[in-house]
C-alpha cells in the first residue's frame, strides 16, 4: 500500500461529502493567511516603537499605538477562533460520515462473502474484528489529521516560507533548507518503525483472538481448572507486545531528539543571520522577531512529521488487511438466476466430491436421491460428512467434483436467496440473537404478527415457558435455557414454513419430554415436506423413508431401516450401538413390570 493508492482507495468514500471538503478547503486557506499576522504586528510594533524611543516621544502616543494595535489582534483572534471552530467541526465531521460510510459498507460487503471465508484461520472472529476496527479508526484518523491538522499546518507553513522569501531570501533559504533534512529524517523513521507496527497489529489480532476463545471456552478451563495455563499464554503475548512497543518507543525518542536539534540550530542560524543583517542596516531590528515567528510556523507542521507519518504509516498498515476485506470480490457468494414457481423438493446428488479450503477432504463421489414430501435421513459416525452434504444442499458451500439437481436443475443455476427462503434450518446448536424472545422467532419470518408468533410458540412448545416469563414475549431471549432455546429456533422454523427442511441433530439438547414434544410437533411439519435429517435418535431415524449410511466421506448403504438392518452391514453396527447405548433390554424389562 503506497500514499497515493490509499488516496484513490479513500476517494470514493470522501467523494459524497465534497461540500464539506470544499468549506474545510477554504477555511484552511484563509486561516493560513491569518496565522501570519502576529508577525507582521510583531514587526511593525517593534519598529515603531524603536522609532518612537529614538525620536523620544511622549508615552502617550506609545500607549496609543498599543491601544490601536491591541484592538487589531483582538479581533484577529475572535475572527482566527471562529475560522478554526468551521475548519475543524467540518473536518470531524467528514471523519465522522467517512467512518460511517466505512462501517456500513465493509459489514454489507462481509455479509456477501461465502462461508469459507468465515471459516479460514485468517479470519477468525478476534483477528476479523481487529482488522476492521483497527482499519476503520487508522483511515478515520487520518482522514481527520489530514483536515484538521496536517492541511492547515503545512498550508500555514506554505504562506510563511513565501513571507519570509518576499521579506529577505537568505532567511527564506535558512527556513528551506531545513525542511528537506526533516523529510528524510521522518522518513527514515517510518521506515525503522513499519516493521515494529506491523508485528504490533499481529499481536493485537492474536490477543483479541486469544480473549475471545478464553470467553467462549470459561467453562472448559474453569472446569478443568487451567486458570493458571490459560494466565501464562496471555502473559506470553503480553511480554512480546510489550518489547515492541518499548523498541518503537526507543526509536522515536532518537529521531524526536535529533529532529529537535536542527530545528534548534535553523533558529539560531536564523538569529544570527538576521542580526548581522541589522547591523548591516538591511533591515530592521523588528525584522528578528518577524522571522522567528514566521519560521515557528514553518517548522510547526516540521516538528508534528514524526506524528503525521506515524498515523500515515498506521493507515498505510492496516488499511493494507483492510482493504484486502472489502475488496475481496473473489470471495463473494455466486447465485444463479433461476427461480421456479414453486419447489417440489426432489434432490439427486451426482458423483459429488467435496473439500473444504483448508484441504480436508468431506465428501468422495457420493450418489443418492432425496425424493420429494418424504423424510430421509443421513446416518454415519462423526466426521463421516452428514453436515457437509446439508451444507452443500444450502449452496453455502460448491462441490468440489459432480453437481447437485433440484427439480431436475443444477443447484449452481438457482437463485441463492430464493433458495434459502426455501429451505429450513434447525441444527445442534442454534444462535439466538441479542433482544427478546419474540424478536428471536419474529426472525424466521420478517414483519409476522403477534399471532403468527405465539402460534409457532405453541407448534414448538414453548408458549408456556414463555408466559411464565417477567415480561412474557418481550423478555431477552437469553433468560431462556438451551433446551428451551432450541424450540426458540424450531418456532422460527414454523413460522418460515419451507418446502424443504433440514434437521442435524435437532433434539440434541432437550430433555426427554420435551424431545417427546418436540417430535411430536416435528412430525407434524414434516407432512408433505422434503426432510433431511441428522440424528442419533432411534425413533428419528427408523421413521425416515429412506435412509442413507455415510462412512468417512463416501455412501456406503441405502434403504429402509428393515433391509439394511437385516444387511448386518455399517448401519447394523450402528443402530446396534444406539440401542446398547439406551439399555433397551432394562428399560424393557421396566415397562413390563
């Protein structure tokens, strides 16, 4: 990333706002001007009265001028004041738009990217989040360093350098002269500390990374009691910032120093350039102090490069994994054009390979068809690619090899959001916003009524439990318990209504009576619908039509529970293993008693 592309990249955003600019530009021209008067007064009132001392005036017509003179630097300043008041509130306010701008169209482009991109390691949630924020707040900074401070400074030194020229050139060389050496210092020393600042974002993305896994997995270390382990690996990444940043501390401090020590030595070539001048009678004693201001304000934006390019050198940074986000056009979700009147569910998997970005190979040419208003369920140990084949089904993911025919038309050719309104969703862990319960199953279906909700309520078996609640329907969604927040997802689920609906493990976390429930409503929305499902439950899968036996990756076994039972192959094994698990021979010998 260089100065000028970032510029190009940050056009687009500031473009809008080009009144804005427009004023802030004026403001800032004006206010330059305006920053020179004091030495000019400054002048002009030492050379006057130097010339009242000498003529031997009465005090009266000193204390004359200082009225006269007093009053045009009070309304300078009123005027100054209120210059830099629009300056400044219209470069924070187009800091403040161009931030917006950023947020919403970085958050609108992630949300259209696929889900390998959520699923790469360069993107989990901690080291994400730090890219964006650290992006956003570098760009923003530097939109409103370049407005409010770096603009008017270096604008206020333009204007004093062509002062001090047009008043004497061998000052005006002094003060030139100067800035070249600053600029290739301050350059130098962006150069030392780019290395340091871009080992500094990967700590902060690791550390945010790191606090937000320790959050989500408290349980886990409380449990196992690895407070102490969990402690030293952030102790770890603590120390390693902490040399970083004392290394980049360092090496401003040598190059803040030696900046400083030729700003010192230009005002003193200044001062004794300008004396010799005066004893030369070229020009005037009033003419010192003048100079001196007017290089102040040469080297004020001088003496600010070392800040300026490191805000400069932190947008150029981030800005890089920034932009790397927003514009990863390769990564956004594909979506055919075609949409049907109406989805009759009849899926056919063709020779169908998989593997995911990582290189994990889930699926290897696997065959089978899914027929319409019948309920089929993917059966096979962990790993063996059940969710994979839901996941392709959705066109979150493409396959790798083969295609997949819904209706008799490729998946790829459909539309993707038509699509998905189509299908239904209830997983093993279901997320439940932020705010109430009836925002939570509102979510299935956009804009439903109040009736609408407590009916899917009722379907899900959660009513109830909800009225029981302080505030009923508007309670936060996260006073609920797992299980009661899983039939908050299936509620969602009777709400949308789909054609087609897939079910991975979707009792996992209920009790038994609520399972009981919970099958029961499930039963009732699997009537004329296409069903897939995931399950561990005897009673889910031995009430499917078909059943399809997966084993690390591959279809080993299809059929109804009876002839593949009777197989003695995989899902013998399994089922066998399901039933041993529930201790069916005690359970059996209870009921009889």
């Amino acid at each position: 990333m260089t100065i000028s592309l970032l510029f190009k990249k940050i056009t687009p955003f500031a473009k809008p706002y080009k009144n804005l600019i427009f004023y802030t530009l004026v403001l800032t021209l004006v206010g330059s001007f305006a920053a020179q008067i004091n030495a000019f007064i400054l002048k002009y009132t030492v050379d006057t009265i130097s010339d009242l001392m000498v003529a031997k005036e009465p005090l009266s017509r000193g204390m004359h001028l200082i009225g006269i003179i007093s009053a045009v630097l009070l309304v300078k300043e009123i005027v100054y004041s209120f210059i830099q008041f629009g300056q400044k509130f219209y470069g924070e306010k187009l800091r403040i738009f161009i931030a917006r701008d950023f947020s919403q169209q970085i958050v609108e482009k992630i949300l259209t990217y696929k889900m390998a991109f959520y699923t790469s390691e360069e993107n989990e949630s901690g080291k994400l989040q730090t890219r964006i924020d650290s992006g956003i707040s570098s760009l923003t900074r530097l939109v409103q360093n370049f407005f409010i401070d770096i603009l008017p400074l270096f604008a206020n030194a333009i204007v004093a350098l062509v002062c001090m020229f047009m008043a004497n050139v061998y000052v005006g060389l002094v003060g030139l002269a100067v800035i070249p050496i600053y600029f290739y210092i301050s350059q130098t020393q962006a150069g030392k500390l780019s290395g340091f600042r871009r080992q500094m974002r990967k700590y902060r993305e690791s550390k945010n990374n790191r606090i937000i896994n320790l959050i989500d997995s408290i349980l886990v270390i409380k449990s196992f009691v690895r407070e102490p382990e969990e402690a030293d690996r952030h102790e770890k990444i603590q120390f390693e910032m902490t040399e970083n940043q004392m290394q980049t501390r360092k090496t401003s401090f040598i190059f803040d120093s030696l900046k400083n020590f030729i700003e010192q030595i230009a005002v003193v070539a200044i001062i004794v350039l300008t004396a010799f001048l005066v004893l030369d009678n070229q020009i005037t004693i009033g003419a010192i102090m003048f100079h001196i201001m007017l290089f102040s304000n040469v080297s004020a934006p001088i003496r600010q490069l070392h800040r300026i390019y490191d805000e400069v050198n932190d947008a150029l940074i981030y800005s890089e994994s920034f932009f790397e986000i927003l514009e990863s056009d390769d990564l956004i979700e594909g979506s055919g054009t075609f949409i049907p009147d109406k989805i009759k569910g009849h899926i056919v998997i063709e020779d169908v390979s998989f593997e995911y970005p990582n290189g994990t190979h889930a699926l290897r040419d696997i065959s089978f068809q899914i027929k319409p208003n019948q309920i089929t369920a993917l059966v096979g140990l962990s790993g063996a690619g059940k969710s994979t084949v839901i996941n392709l089904l959705d066109k979150f993911y493409e396959p790798t090899a083969g295609r997949i025919l819904l209706d008799g038309v490729d998946l790829r050719n459909y539309d993707t959001k038509f699509l998905r309104k189509n299908i239904g969703m209830v997983l093993q862990r279901n997320h439940i916003f932020k705010g109430s319960i009836f925002e939570n199953i509102e979510y299935g279906k956009i804009g439903s009524s109040k009736e609408e909700i407590v009916k899917a309520a009722k379907e899900a078996y959660i009513h109830e439990q909800i009225m029981e609640l302080p505030q009923g329907y508007d309670s936060g969604a996260h006073l609920l318990s797992g299980g009661q927040q899983q039939r908050i997802a299936i509620a969602r689920l009777f709400l949308k209504n789909p054609p087609i609906i897939f079910l991975d493990e979707p009792t996992a976390n209920l009790d038994a009576i609520a399972t009981e429930q919970i099958k029961n409503s499930l039963d009732a929305i699997k009537k004329d619908r296409t069903v897939i499902i995931i399950s561990h439950s005897i009673s889910q899968i031995i009430d499917s039509n078909e059943i399809v036996v997966m084993e690390k990756g591959r279809v080993v076994e299809k059929g109804i529970h009876e002839d593949l039972y009777d197989h003695r192959g995989t899902y013998y094994k399994i089922f066998s293993a399901m039933a041993n698990s529930l201790n069916l021979d005690k359970i059996s010998k209870t009921l009889n008693h």
